[in-house]
C-alpha cells in the first residue's frame, strides 16, 4: 500500500535534487491513477504552467502507443507526463520527440555503462534488443487558440527496478535492474533526466535542431538495415532500407519507389529476410 506521506517524501525529495529552472517545479505526484497523461491533459486546460510535472506511483489505465496498455509494478519505475509549451514553428513539434529520446537515452546510458542504448524510432529506448522505455506524446489546444501554442503532454514510462514482466511481453521488455543487476535510486535517475530535458528543450531553437537529428541518428537502432513500418491498425505495411530521420523527426525509408517520410508507424524486423539486411531493396 503506497501512503500518502510516502509519495509526499518522494516530492520533497526531487524537488531538493532538481536543478532545474522551470521543468518540474510544479509537481502532482500521486499514489494511484488512471493515467498521467490523462490527468496532465487535464491540467494542462485548466491552466498549468510550463514544465509541470504529474507523476504517478501506479496507472490502473496506463496508455502506451497506438492504442497499447502500459504495464508497470507500483513504485518499481518512472512514470510521468510533462506539460510544456514549445514555441516551434508548426509542423516542428516532431523536434520535441527527438530531444525527449536523447534525453531519456544519455541519462539511461549513464546509469547503465558500459552498457548503451539505442533509440527504436521514433522514441521507444532499447538496452540489447529490448524496450525499457517508451514515450507517448499528445497534444491538444487551450481553448483560447490564437493567444497561446498547443499544450504538449510527454508520457514517460521507465522501468527501472521491475524485475518480472508479464509473459506476453517480457521477451521484448526490460529493466535497468534486469539488465545491469543493480537496484537504482529513482530519485537520482529522475532529477538527471529532467536536467537533461530542460537544457534539449532550451536549446531546441533552430541552430541546435539538425545537430539533435545528428545525434538521434548516431543512436537509432536498425540504421541502415532492412525494416518494415507498420502503418497503424489497418495492417499496411510498408518495407524498405531505413536511413534515418528528417529535419522534423519523420521516418525516412528507402523503399523500392523512391525516399518515402513516414510521420507514424511502427518498425518491426519480423517478416524481413536477413539475408537482405544492408542488400539492395
Ligand atoms: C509506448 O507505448 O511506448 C508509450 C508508453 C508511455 C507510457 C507512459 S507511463 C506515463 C504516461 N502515462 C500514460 O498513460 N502513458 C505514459
């Protein structure tokens, strides 16, 4: 039973850890809720300021990608859901995924070395082959459209200390204990990361966006090879050799048509043939 003075110790506790300026510095942090991204919405409509922070001990309805569940013991792991407001040109939001990833990958890399991640486009972070972190972000608009950009709600989902998954998904799931064998403070880990976010976020002017594409590339699992996009709930698929990300985050696939800029799907190695990883198309 998660008490109510625990998750009290757990704010006061980040908030004397955080060094950070603006990201974070309003916190909900509960015991047990549907889903935090569904409460930053929310909150975010009536008003929250930039950078509040809902965080959640346990999710009775936690939401992954494309419809998906989000599975996670209480008080094992990481999840939360940042309100921000970036100021980017329209179509550039894809930006906020690219540095949430490289964010959430250096500070994994750092509690994990010598081991290393690699980002599944477009933001799921892998250790060996297996996810341990997925990020699920959704926008929507203040009811006062022409005076403010939209909110955008980034859902993080860490595993860190679980150490047993469900049998459906434990065979591409992982934990940082599960990987490394080392049980970790969730505190430290997460006062790091929104460190990190605060300065990619800062930095997310036009200068800094293609050397973030840059990075994001040097880490993106499967450059180069052979993959499959599904495309959604309808089953399409869509093959090709993936040779990394544009200027605005999207996919770009070289398929046996031309260049294609895939802007959602989900990559899958399964139904490709091996032995045509890095051939012709
Ligand atoms: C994915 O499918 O990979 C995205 C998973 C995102 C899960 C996190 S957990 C905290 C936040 N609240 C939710 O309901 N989902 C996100």
């Amino acid at each position: 039973m998660i008490t109510e003075s625990f998750v009290q110790q757990l704010t006061t506790d980040l908030t004397n850890t955080l060094q950070t300026h603006w990201l974070g510095r309003t916190i909900r942090w509960h015991d047990n809720i549907g889903s935090t991204n569904e409460d930053a919405l929310a909150w975010a409509q009536e008003g929250a300021p930039d950078g509040a922070l809902v965080l959640s001990e346990y999710q009775t309805h936690g939401r992954g990608r494309q419809g998906r569940a989000w599975e996670s013991t209480a008080s094992k792991n990481i999840l939360f859901s940042l309100i921000v407001r970036p100021q980017l040109p329209h179509g550039a939001l894809g930006l906020v995924t690219v540095a949430t990833s490289l964010a959430l990958a250096e500070t994994i890399d750092r509690a994990i070395a010598p081991l290393k991640t690699k980002i599944k486009w477009p933001n799921d972070i892998l250790i060996e082959e297996k996810k341990c972190c997925g990020m699920l972000l959704e926008t929507a608009y203040p009811p006062d459209q022409s005076a403010r950009p939209p909110f955008v709600v980034l859902g993080v989902g860490l595993n860190v200390n679980q150490a047993h998954f469900s049998p459906d998904i434990s065979h591409k799931t992982t934990s940082l204990l599960l990987e490394t064998g080392r049980r970790m403070d969730r505190i430290e880990l997460l006062a790091g990361l929104l460190g990190r976010l605060e300065r990619r976020y800062d930095r997310l002017a036009e200068v800094d966006a293609p050397r973030y594409i840059e990075q994001y590339e040097e880490r993106l699992a499967y450059l180069d090879e052979r993959i499959t996009l599904r495309l959604g709930s309808s089953g399409q698929t869509i093959s090709g050799m993936l040779r990394g990300i544009s200027e605005g985050g999207a996919l770009r696939l070289e398929t046996a048509e031309g260049m294609a800029i895939l802007h959602a799907g989900e990559v899958t190695t399964s139904g490709v043939d091996p032995k045509r990883n890095g051939a012709a198309l």
